[in-house]
C-alpha cells in the first residue's frame, strides 16, 4: 500500500521517535561490545536467511536472548540492523522497514526492562532452575504484548478496519510461537553464560531453523492452495458474470454454519473451500447457456445440472480439499430424494454437502440477479424453513439462522446493472436459488 495515510506516518514516528529514547541511554551502559555486535550479526543473518529461503516471520530466539543477556539498550540495539537491513517487498519500502525497527526496538527494550527488573539476567549467569524461567515468561509476555499493541495501533491507522477489530486476536495469535522463540532464546542466553560459550549457544539455532523451515513450507503450501482456489473462481466468475462473488460469499456462510455447529478449524476451512468451489463445474457448461437471455429447454437444463459432476471431476484429484470433493458433487441433492445429480435422501447426502446447499441457496436469494431483485434477509430464511426437511436439512437452517442472528449479513449486488433487471429465466428450486 503505497498511499499511507497521514495519521499512520505520523504513528510510525512516534514509535520510532520511543525507539530512539529507548537507545538513548546506550553509552552509558557498560557491556561487552563484542557481544552486541555479534548477537546483531546473528540478528543480521536470520533476517537475510529468512528472506533467502521466503521463510515467513521474523526469527526471535536471538533478540530474546539478548534481552535476557544485555541491558535494555544494549538489547534494543541487537534488533535495529536485522530490521533495517531486512528486505521489504510492498511499498513503501523505507518506512516499512522503519516501522519494523522500532517496533521490534521498543519490544526489546521492554522484555529486557522487565526481564532485568525481576533478576532474570542473574538468574541466567547462574542457570537458577526453574527459578530462571519465572522472568523469561514475563518478559516473552510483554514483548509479545507490546508488539501487538503496536501492530494493532498501525493496522487501524493504516487500514479502513474498525478500532475495536484492529487489536482483536492479535495477542492470543502471536503467543504460542513467540513463546517457543523464547524458550530458545532463554536456552541460547544460559549456554552462552555457560563454561562452553557463544558457540555452545549458536547450536540452539540449528533446530529452530529446521523447525522455522518446516513452518515456512507449510505457509508456502498453503498459499499454493489458495492461489489455485482463487483461480479456479476467477474462471467461473469470468464464465458467468451474472453470479460475481457468490462463491466467495456462499464459502463465507458455509463457514458460519460450520462454526455454529461446533465444527473443529481444519473442518470449517474445508467447508469454506467447499462453499467457494460449489459452482467450479460451471466451467464445462456451454457460456450461451449461462448467459442465455430466454427460457432454458429441458435439454439445456440438464445439460446445466451436470455441473456439479463436472465440478467433482476438476477437484477429486485435490487432495488437501478433503470432504469439499463431496460437497461439489452434491450440493443440489435435496433430502426428498427429487435432487441432483444422483437423488440421494436424507442421510445419504454428505454433511458437507447439506451445509453448502444452505448457504448456496440463502446468497442466491438475498443477491440481485439479472433476473430478479434480492429478497431481504428476513424472507429468504422463512423461505430456507419452509423448504427445510423437504430441501434443506433442518440443522444447517438452523444454524445458519443462528449465525446470522449473531453476526449480520451484508448481501452485495452481483449482477452488471442491478438498478435495470432484465428478465433471464433461470432453473430454480422452490427456494428460489438458481439450480
């Protein structure tokens, strides 16, 4: 993001503007210099390897060692090159790279304050198990902290999201691996007040590297799966301009569904891609029949209903989609058994697919087609109980009814020129959404 708002550079500025006050007591303290310079080397070369290999994150275990080693500017000090020298992709580059400096300065400073307060460091020289732990805990605690408060004040500054979401997770998301950085790094400070030395201490890096390297590969791999989502929707999206968006916000109700019936992460990820890949079988259908202005023939609407077969066909050899396979295949089957492609009844239908054809036909009604205007929310989900035991299963009806009693819904425009509907005919249920 290029145009930073005024309010943001004006926020970095003070944060760099504290960094530098955090430093400022800096020659006054008196502390090896060799071990600053070469905690900042180490600092330094992580950051490189780190943007090397695309590893995701910034590696903590030597900024916190050299808070539980270093006196609190001495430790700010460690993290300045690493952060300065570190490469930024998004513009604009030098005050991202600012912004990351300070951050990561006053973080420091405020983990070796604290760390310094409670005894850590003696606690360190003399290897005090488990006393030693007590200060490391606080002081991973207020790093973690302070850069989440950071984080958040620039996300609200700097972005159009509300204050009260900008800090929401923020916290609680970073704790878990930053606390494992800091059991390194207090493992990296005790060694290297140890007989051995620094170098007993490098050989803490080895397993956090594999380890960061492991975690780099599955955010790349996960990034894989969403880059080839997003394109499989872009095509359908391009195919039939008439339902733009309606994959993303059918995965997005999907999601909601799931979480309401108490679904664990991994399994409302996949109803989430299930959801957003419902409609990918539109792909091997005619684009005149899709965009078709007058009544579809019987012929044409059963070459329509093979979508979802041609759906499962695209995707069945993807196999981190797991159950979603299911629901592409079988989101138009409907309890009474009079559904497609196969005329599967009640159990018989995969659960998966039970929740997308909730949410598919819910956005169907409460979005504006070529062909009719948007229901409001109220009347679509009388429409989703009326059809519920027939159509729909009732327990995703619910749910969703729920869901959306707790969390809103914002239905979008979909079609070209939705002031000037013009009447396209389409295949429908008795719910309404295009079939």
């Amino acid at each position: 993001m290029e145009a930073v708002p005024a309010r943001a550079r004006a926020y970095v500025a003070c944060v760099a503007v504290a960094a530098l006050l955090c430093l400022l007591p800096l020659p006054a303290v008196r502390t090896p210099g060799w071990e600053v310079a070469l905690l900042a080397a180490l600092s330094v070369g992580c950051e490189q390897a780190a943007a090397r290999w695309r590893f995701a994150g910034t590696f903590y275990p030597v900024l916190l060692a050299g808070a539980f080693l270093l006196p609190p500017p001495a430790a700010a000090l460690v993290a300045l090159p690493g952060a300065l020298s570190s490469p930024v992709e998004q513009r604009p580059r030098g005050l991202r790279r600012v912004w990351r400096a300070a951050q990561l300065t006053v973080g420091v400073w405020a983990a070796a304050r604290v760390h310094g307060a409670m005894g850590g460091r003696d606690a360190v020289l003399a290897a005090d198990f488990p006393y030693a732990l007590v200060p490391a805990v606080v002081a991973v605690l207020v790093f973690c902290l302070v850069l989440s408060l950071l984080d958040g004040g620039i996300l609200a500054l700097a972005e159009p999201i509300p204050v009260r979401r900008a800090w929401r997770g923020l916290f609680l998301r970073s704790l878990a691996p930053v606390a494992v950085h800091g059991l390194a790094g207090l493992m990296m400070a005790v060694l290297w007040r140890s007989p051995y030395g620094p170098v007993a201490a490098l050989l803490v890096l080895l397993p956090m590297c594999v380890s960061w390297w492991v975690f780099a590969q599955y955010h790349r791999e996960r990034a894989a799966h969403q880059a080839t989502i997003r394109a499989l929707v872009q095509a359908v999206d391009i195919k039939d301009e008439y339902t733009r968006g309606h994959s993303e916000r059918v995965g997005q109700a999907s999601m909601m569904i799931a979480r309401e019936l108490g679904m664990d992460d991994a399994r409302i990820e996949v109803l989430r891609f299930a959801g957003i890949l419902h409609d990918v079988g539109k792909l091997g259908v005619p684009t005149r029949l899709l965009r078709k202005d007058g009544p579809l023939t019987p012929q044409e609407r059963r070459i329509i209903e093979l979508h979802p077969e041609y759906g499962h066909e695209m995707v069945r050899g993807i196999s981190f989609l797991g159950e979603a396979r299911a629901a592409v295949l079988h989101h138009h089957e409907r309890l009474d058994g009079s559904g497609y492609p196969y005329g599967l009844t009640g159990g018989q239908i995969p659960e998966s697919a039970r929740v997308v054809a909730v949410a598919d036909a819910f956005d169907a009604m409460t979005s504006t087609r070529s062909y009719r205007r948007a229901r409001p929310v109220c009347a679509a989900l009388e429409e989703l109980e009326r059809c519920a035991g027939s159509q729909f299963d009732p327990r995703m009806v619910t749910a969703l009814v729920r869901a959306l009693s707790r969390h809103g819904w914002h239905p979008a425009v979909t079609a070209d020129e939705p002031g000037v509907p013009r009447p396209r005919p389409a295949v429908t249920g008795p719910s309404g959404a295009r079939r």
